[in-house]
C-alpha cells in the first residue's frame, strides 16, 4: 500500500512545472530582418531573473563567437509561464528595442555595435551563460544564411542541429514564422520537434515585410493537475501513507 503511494505521488510530482532551461526550452518561432525583430516561445517555467543572451555573431564552432556585430540579453522580469511566446522588436533602435514581456537590453561589448539583422544573411543563437561572450548552454538557432559558412557561424558545439533547435530558413530570407499547432499536445516538450521543422514554416523569402507583425498566440498543453492541486494531493497521499503504516503496525 505504501510503496504504491510512493509511485504515484513520483509520477504525480513529475507533472509539476519544469524549470531548468536546457538545450530546445526555448525556441525561435519567428524572424523578421526587415524589422529587425523576432519571437520565441518558453517551452519551460521561468522564474524571475532568468536571463537569456542573443547574439547574431556566428559561433566559431569551439569555444567563442566572432565578433563585429551585436550581443543582447533578455531578463524575465516576472514569471514567465511555459508556452508563453515573446516577441523582440526594433532591435536596431536604442530607443524603440522592446520585448513583450521582461527587461530587453543591448549589451556593450568592444566592437559589437552593428545591431539588427542582415537582409542578405544572418544567424541568431539565443544561449544561457555567464556573460555575452561565454555561453554555457545554447537553446536555439535561427539562420537565413547557411549552418557551417563563414558567414553562417557553426552549430558544431552547441548541441544544436538542423530540425532540433537550429532552424534552417531559405537563403536571404527577410520574414519567416511558425505556423504549425500551438495546442493539442500533452506536453510542452512535444512541441520541439514541430518547431525546429521547417515543414511547420511559412518562409516569405527576400520581400519587404517590415510592418509585418508575427504571431504570438500561446502554445497550450492538454488539461494537467494545477501545481496547487498536485500539491495538495502529495499532502493528502502523504497522510493517507502514514496512516496505512500506524494501522498495519
């Protein structure tokens, strides 16, 4: 009686939120290079100060980016829930750069001033890390140039591969989005696999799509215990067990 509490209240608390970011947690779900804007969606928890480096530097392929263009940081200023997308906007502008949700900040690095995105290439990596230049875990990519060019920048190293958390766009690609489901699935982790295939895609190719706003509806999961609820079912079937054992005793 006991030892099958014990099993259920384990696969009951596994149904509480995660929140350790790793590799595909978070992923792009759109790029705009004439707006010089993107979006991403959480598929995790994150608490407040959870901070999130971007850069469009290309990634050497060993142990560093390559410099002359841009770094920036995006810090949750309140919980962020898993399935929320945000979305970044203006990120050439000092002074019209947002987020969605939290604080969206430039950070100073010598030599990295050339802020928005290249309408002929780019790449942007999203990653975790102690500062700019030193990630310690990479979460997504997104690329309108080529994976493992000079200009492309290298997903060797990141963990990262095309159709998992790396997004191959068409070349010079100036607007693409998700569109595949945002709900259906029965959890958040489902969704890594559709959003890294570019088959759940619309890519608008080169154009002009600077207006063009992207979607931000929020990806849902099937109906799932509420972490209160789990909560305090754990507490009930932890009574329940002590008192199995005081009788048997």
């Amino acid at each position: 009686m006991t030892n099958r509490l014990f099993a259920l209240a384990a696969v009951l608390a596994a149904a509480l939120p995660a929140q350790a970011q790793s590799t595909g947690d978070l992923l792009f779900t759109a790029f705009n290079a004439d707006e010089d804007g993107f979006a991403v969606v959480t598929l995790v928890d994150l608490p407040v100060g959870t901070k999130v480096w971007f850069s469009d530097n290309e990634w050497d392929g060993v142990s560093a980016f390559n410099g002359g263009e841009s770094y920036s940081s995006w810090t949750t200023t309140a919980p962020v829930g898993a399935g929320t997308v945000v979305r970044f906007s203006a990120t050439d502008s000092a002074t019209l750069l947002a987020a969605s949700t939290g604080s969206y900040v430039r950070e100073a690095v010598a030599g990295n001033t050339n802020y928005g995105f290249s309408q002929t290439e780019d790449t942007l990596y999203a990653y975790l890390g102690t500062s700019a230049t030193t990630p310690s875990t990479f979460l997504a990519a997104i690329s309108s140039s080529t994976y493992g060019s000079a200009a492309g920048g290298s997903l060797a190293g990141t963990g990262l591969s095309v159709g998992t958390g790396a997004v191959q766009l068409a070349f010079g690609s100036d607007f693409a989005q998700y569109t595949g489901p945002r709900s259906g699935l029965g959890a958040y982790a489902d969704y890594k696999t559709l959003v890294s295939n570019i088959a759940n895609w619309q890519d608008l190719g080169d154009g002009s799509y600077a207006a063009t706003v992207p979607d931000t509806t929020a990806f849902t999961v099937s109906a799932v215990p509420e972490p209160g609820s789990v909560a305090l079912m754990l507490a009930g079937m932890a009574t329940l067990g002590f008192i199995a054992v005081r009788r048997k005793r």
